[in-house]
C-alpha cells in the first residue's frame, strides 16, 4: 500500500535543503517528492503539519547487544572498559541475554529516530549466540548491517552467520579485531574470510594511539587490504595524510564523539575527516559510557569540531543521515531522493527555530520523534513504538540485566 506524507516541511541532505512538499511512498522506497502530489487511490496518508519530516538518522558503529548494562562504566578510561565489559560481563551473557540485548538496543535506536544501525556485535561466544543477536536485530525491524566478530573465526562458522542474516533488511559485514588488536596471522585469516565472502570490513582501527595507527594502516597496505568496503572506526590518532589515504582508497569512518572523549581515545576527528574526504557517519558506540541517540551524537560532533574548523549543522545532519549510510555501507539511504529506502522520521517541531537543519542539530531530543519509518513501514507512531511489545521487552532486559551485573 502506498503511503503519502503531507504538510510538514522536508529536510533533505543530499545536498542539504529545505522543501515545502509532500512526499510519496510505494513499496518500501520513496516514489516522489513534490508539492500537492495526488493521493493515489487506498494511500495511508501521514499528516505532518507542523512537523520537520527528514531521512531517519544512521547509526554507524554500536555495539547493540549492551543494552542490558547501561551506564555500568561511566567517567572510567578505555582498559577499565575492557575490564568491565568484555572481561567480566561478556563471559555473563547466555545468547538470551544477547537476543533481548540486541532488540532492546534496536528498539531504543527506532525510538529515538534511528532507522539504520551498523551493529558491531562482538558477543558471539558460540553460533547460539550468533543465531541470537541476528534474531535479535531482526525482530526490532530496524535496518541493520550484522558486524560479525568473534575470536579466531572459520570460514564454515561464518558462511553460516552469513545466511542467517538472509538479506533484506539485515546485512552482514565482517568486524576484525585485527590488525591492531590480535596478531597478524589472526587478523589476515579474518580479512581473508571476508574476501572470501565477498563481504565488507567495518573494524576499531587508529585509536589506539599513533604507532599502533601507522602498523595498522601498513599491514593492510602489505597485504592488498587496503580498499573498499572498509569502514574504519574511531580514528583519533590518524594523521591528515592518513586520512587522505583511507579516502583515495574507498574507505569510510564511523565517529563516536562522546564515547571517544570520555574513555580517553582523543578529540573525534569528524572534521579532518570530511576536510580529507572521506565520508564520515557517527555511531553511539556503547551505552556502557555514553548516550544512544543521535541528537546527543550530532551537538557533541559539532562542539567538537567547531573548535578546529569551519564544521556546520548542515555537515553534522549529512553525518548523521547520507554519511552514516555510506560508513555503514547501505545503498539508498539516508536521504529524500526518489529511489531511495523509505527510511523517514517526522519530528515534531514545537518550537520552531528559523534555520530547520540547526534546530534539528542543535536544540532537538529524543522527546520530538513522533513518527518513524523503515522500508516504509511505520514502527513509532504518535510516540509510541508499535513493533516488538517494548513493555515486554524493557520487562524481559531488566532481568536480563539484574542477573548479569548481580555478581558486580
């Protein structure tokens, strides 16, 4: 069934603009755009007055599965993180916990006006986990690039993770520890997998301070890696030309501004970044430290650069929308433009700013999401999540959580 969504006004972010126009839906993509488009016969149509109707943000970096101990690690430094959440939760988790973790870090992403996340999902212990975290993200409904991680991978194990995401709305990429946090023996076997698979890279890479950066960066040189369909995450210690060489090679970054600050990683690089040409989405990373909407990402990312560059509200809502797409390596989202993933968010505009985009960036919350759509069907309507009984699912995660913070 088509769907038509009328009176608000559009924002659109590739290019950035401002549009006074309907906007048509059919078969999970968008048709048209344009003013006093007709109704087609039996359309739901969407009413939108006084509302700001924009492409539904991109989560380019989270791992989902942590929802269950939010906010166990704040104000504490990266090896304490590691400590806390993969020394001593991580082995907790049965794949119950990674199934109603990922769905409810999934449903918090389509509330709060996400509609696509690349969930870097490093908790699969066995394939029981793995078939729970893909179950997991599937059932939220949300579009979703599955970055598959584990320790010493296989090929079988991996084909198999593979066809359990099955396409559609969920993808699969392959998310190495290595080169700069396992041996190079263990990194080249996992990049050689996704080759094999023909899959793409989203991987932790120049965080870890400059050296580590350089060694990280030479290693894929050496070994043909370095291309394509890699996304490389954080990237505080990269240099400029660095930076331009990820960019000459196809590559993209995911930004965690907040998260990165806090656990003591460095300034984010947002704005070198998109200075080097490369393009650049931001991603919540973890609510162990940090938030999980993407208001709290774009103003953090802004303030951030905005000390260094000429940085605009208009670069943080493409980073937030276009650019997180191209990060998490989804095709046709991110913006208006026909052809494009039905993939909307209407936000209410209660308090209207005279720039739209800045009011987006800069004074809005999770509270303005009214209406949210995926593929073109509605999962939060009026403010109210209408997928996966989330009274279900908050009461399921607190007990989830309960057990897996108990022992401390």
């Amino acid at each position: 069934m088509a769907t038509i969504i009328r009176g608000g006004t559009l924002i659109d972010t590739d290019p950035v603009r401002v549009l006074n126009a309907d906007l048509l839906i059919d078969d999970g993509r968008i048709t048209a755009v344009g003013a006093d488009l007709r109704i087609p016969d039996g359309a739901e149509v969407l009413d939108a007055t006084g509302m700001l109707v924009l492409p539904g943000f991109v989560d380019a970096h989270r791992h989902t599965w942590q929802s269950g101990i939010r906010m166990t690690g704040p104000d504490i430094a990266f090896p304490d993180y590691l400590d806390l959440v993969l020394g001593r939760f991580g082995p907790r988790y049965r794949p119950a916990d990674v199934h109603i973790g990922t769905l409810a870090g999934a449903l918090e992403c389509l509330d709060a006006g996400i509609t696509t996340v690349l969930d870097w999902s490093h908790i699969q212990h066995t394939p029981d986990h793995t078939a729970a975290a893909v179950d997991g993200i599937r059932a939220a409904g949300i579009r979703a690039v599955f970055g598959y991680c584990v320790r010493d991978p296989d090929l079988p194990a991996a084909r198999a993770a593979l066809a359990a995401t099955g396409g559609g709305l969920v993808t699969m990429a392959m998310a190495p520890y290595g080169p700069e946090i396992v041996d190079e023996t263990t990194a080249l076997a996992e990049w050689r997998i996704a080759r094999e698979l023909d899959l793409p890279v989203t991987v932790h890479a120049g965080g870890y301070g400059p050296d580590s950066a350089a060694k990280g960066l030479d290693f894929l040189r050496r070994n043909g890696l370095l291309g394509p369909s890699t996304n490389y995450a954080h990237g505080n210690s990269y240099s400029d030309d660095q930076l331009k060489l990820i960019a000459d090679s196809g590559g993209t970054l995911s930004v965690s501004p907040l998260v990165e600050a806090a656990l003591g990683f460095g300034a984010p690089i947002t704005a070198r970044a998109v200075a080097a040409g490369v393009p650049t989405g931001l991603g919540a990373d973890t609510v162990v430290s940090g938030p999980g909407d993407m208001f709290s990402l774009m103003r953090s990312a802004y303030g951030f650069a905005r000390l260094e560059s000429g940085f605009t509200t208009r670069d943080a809502l493409r980073a937030a929308t276009v650019d997180g797409a191209k990060a998490a390596g989804v095709a046709d989202a991110g913006t208006l433009t026909p052809g494009s993933h039905a993939d909307i968010v209407l936000l209410r505009n209660d308090f209207p700013g005279h720039d739209p985009v800045a009011t987006v960036v800069l004074t809005m919350d999770t509270r303005a999401v009214d209406t949210v759509l995926v593929g073109g069907r509605v999962v939060k309507r009026g403010g109210h999540l209408v997928v996966a009984n989330p009274a279900a699912v908050r009461a399921e995660l607190a007990e989830s959580a309960a057990r897996l913070v108990a022992a401390g």
